[in-house]
C-alpha cells in the first residue's frame, strides 16, 4: 500500500476520498469527529500547494426524500471553520457546474463534491462501483488519496473505482487505521476479545475467525443472551437472535475454554430509561424479565481475565448505553482498560461512540473510525478499498 507521503503531490489536484459521513440531526451536524480526522491529510496537501478536490458519501440515498437529509452542505461549512479558510461547495455530483468549478481553482483551493450517494439515486452507480463515473471523477484530478477508512470494505465508484484509474495513496487516516489493526497480526499476549452489541448474526464471521486467534472472548451486550439461550438457560424476554443459537450452541461447545459469558445482569421488565432494574444472576432471570446490561460479578470476572492482558479488542457495548443506568459496566470497564494501562482497539461504532460519551476516547491505544470495516479485518476478510491502492498505477 503507497502512503500520500510517498507520492508526489507537488501543485497537483488531488482528489480526497473522506469519510464525513456524521450524525446529523435537523441538518446539523451532531458529532464532528470524522470531518477533523480528515484534516490531517488536507493540511498535508495544502502544505503542497494542491487543488483540493473532496469526496464523501452521508447515510443512504434510495429515494428523492433521502437527498435533503443527506446533503453535505453542512458538512463544507464545519470544514470552512475547522480550516479556517474557504471551502467551496459544488451542489452536482457532476456536470457543467463541477466542470467549471474544478478548472477554475487556484493553488490550495478547496471543492467539496456533493454526495457520493445521490448517484445511488439513478441505478446505484457510487456504491455499484459504476465505471464511468469513476472515470469522469477521476477526470477531474491528477492524482487519488483514499483517506476514507469506513468505506475501505466497500467497491465503490469513489473509492476502487478512481483508485484504478489514477496513481494513488492511502491518507493519514487510513494508514493510522491500518496500523493499529496490523498489531493484531501478532498480537502480545493474552489476546482478549471483548464483543457486544445487539445480534450475533452482525458478529458470525469475526466470532469464527478470532476464537482460532484470542486467547479469550468476553461476550456481553444483547448478543450474550443468545448464547445463553444456547446454553439452556431462561433468559426471559431478552433480545434474542434465534436463527443463530445453533451456531453460538457449537461455538460454545468447541470452545468452552475460550468464550466467557455472563454470570448475573440487570434485568427489567420494561425497555425504557424509568422502568427501576434488579440485579440478578443469570440463572434467576424470570420470564417476564429482560437483561439490559451485564452485572457487578460480570463486570468484576470481565476485570480479572482482562488484567494481564496483552492487547484488548472490543466491539459493541456491554450494556443499552443510550440509557444511562444501563452504561454503567461499558464505563467500568472502559476505566479499568485505561486506568492499567492496557492496550486496547475500540472497533468503531457504538462503543466508540461510548467512549467519547464517557471520555475515555482519546486516552484509548486506538479508536477505529470504522466500524465494518474493523470488523471485515478481524473476519480475515480482503477490503476492496486497501486491495485498490494496492494494484493502483
């Protein structure tokens, strides 16, 4: 993989895949993290004096509704601020108007592209990796920088599609992303997993491909209950995935030295933030009860195997973390990782969310941007977006 370091970029227009897609709400932006994680490489170019041209997609874009919602006008003017310079904003995704824009651009100008997206809405051509609109985007520039670690599993236009076409690199980002993961290729040990969320379905392949490598997996989160289900125990009206309690069934059976399941959880009967919990061994759950985070004695077998550990990973909160009393052991453990000085790689998503919402983000080893991405990663899986600039001119 060639690092944007190791390319010439010199006055050059250089196209930059970002990933700004951010949680917006009432067309404001609610948490700006991945517009400053591009900044990095934008600086970069800047500093050579290029035509910055940007690229990025925002949520799904299947019908006329979704455009409004989706627009990344917001997304130019936060970028505007952060850069403390004008970033001007092309309303097309291509034609006359982006034409004129991008031939009309001076050293260190920036253009950020309308959605990637709204070329969904005509045939799915940004994420059906359609070949002439990759080449008319890569037209545009003399050069590709994917700095865009969340799409870096897709074959998209914006992504493969431009990376075929032109010499490329992998941004700042990318390269940090990549890095951190690469420890995992030999990683210290004991190597401990730490998987939550909701379904086991999200997990099958990342949970059949590091029970060869960890040395243990801590289940928690909604996905546990399946497992224990598996395991013939009651587990009320807990969220079930039960097209998949034979697969969690020989996962625990191959492996009952490896996974580690919960010993007791908070139970309600009520999904809701009022309805008032018990805290209950599992094998006392009743059948009007529901688990919705893991328990103190959980929590406290969770910190014992984790104690010794030579590097953690974890994807998916141990808990509904939206609710407040139900964050409470994502947060002790989140606190004992860095209180010990433990190693440890949030794979995106909701824990890392998590983790900025209890402010242990930035005192983590490393906080993936990605979340499917991780995940395909530490599936074994090839992503089409590295294997692009890999095979690039």
């Amino acid at each position: 993989m060639k690092l944007i370091k190791e390319l010439n970029i010199d006055n050059k227009k250089v196209i930059i895949r970002c990933d700004f897609n951010v949680p917006m709400k009432d067309g404001k932006i609610v948490d700006d993290t991945r517009i400053k994680g591009a900044l990095e490489t934008i600086n970069y170019c800047l500093e050579k004096n290029c035509k910055i041209i940007l690229l990025s997609h925002l949520g799904r874009v299947k019908e006329e509704s979704d455009l409004e919602k989706n627009n990344l006008l917001p997304v130019a003017n936060r970028l505007s601020e952060l850069l403390n310079k004008p970033v001007l904003f092309c309303e097309k995704t291509r034609g006359q108007e982006l034409d004129s824009l991008v031939k009309n651009m001076k050293e260190k100008d920036i253009v950020l592209i309308q959605n990637t997206r709204y070329e969904d809405l005509d045939g799915k051509k940004e994420s059906g990796n359609d070949n002439e609109l990759a080449k008319y985007w890569a037209s545009l520039g003399d050069v590709f920088i994917n700095d865009a670690f969340g799409t870096i599993h897709r074959a998209h236009a914006s992504n493969v599609g431009i990376a075929r076409c032109l010499p490329s690199a992998a941004g700042f980002l990318v390269e940090k992303e990549i890095n951190a993961l690469k420890i995992l290729d030999n990683p210290e040990r004991p190597y401990i997993v730490i998987l939550g969320g909701a379904k086991v379905s999200d997990k099958i392949g990342v949970i059949e491909n590091l029970v060869k490598k960890a040395d243990k997996i801590l289940i928690g989160g909604g996905m546990a209950f399946t497992f224990l289900k598996a395991s013939g125990k009651e587990i009320g009206k807990s969220i079930l995935d039960e097209e998949n309690i034979d697969f969690c069934k020989s996962i625990l059976e191959n492996n009952q030295d490896k996974i580690i399941l919960p010993i007791d959880c908070a139970v309600t009967t009520e999904y809701s933030e009022e309805e008032p919990y018990k805290l209950k061994d599992i094998s006392d759950i009743s059948k009007d009860e529901m688990g919705l985070d893991i328990g103190e004695k959980t929590t406290q077998l969770f910190k014992d195997i984790l104690k010794n550990a030579g590097i953690v990973v974890w994807n998916g909160p141990l808990g509904v973390y939206e609710f407040e009393k139900y964050i409470k052991n994502t947060n002790e453990i989140l606190k004992f990782l860095v209180e010990n000085n433990i190693k440890t790689i949030l794979g995106g998503g909701d824990i890392v969310a998590a983790s900025e919402k209890l402010g242990y983000k930035e005192k983590i080893f490393h906080a993936s941007t990605g979340g499917g991405a991780t995940l395909e990663y530490l599936e074994g899986k090839k992503l089409p977006g590295l294997e692009a600039l890999e095979t690039s001119k």
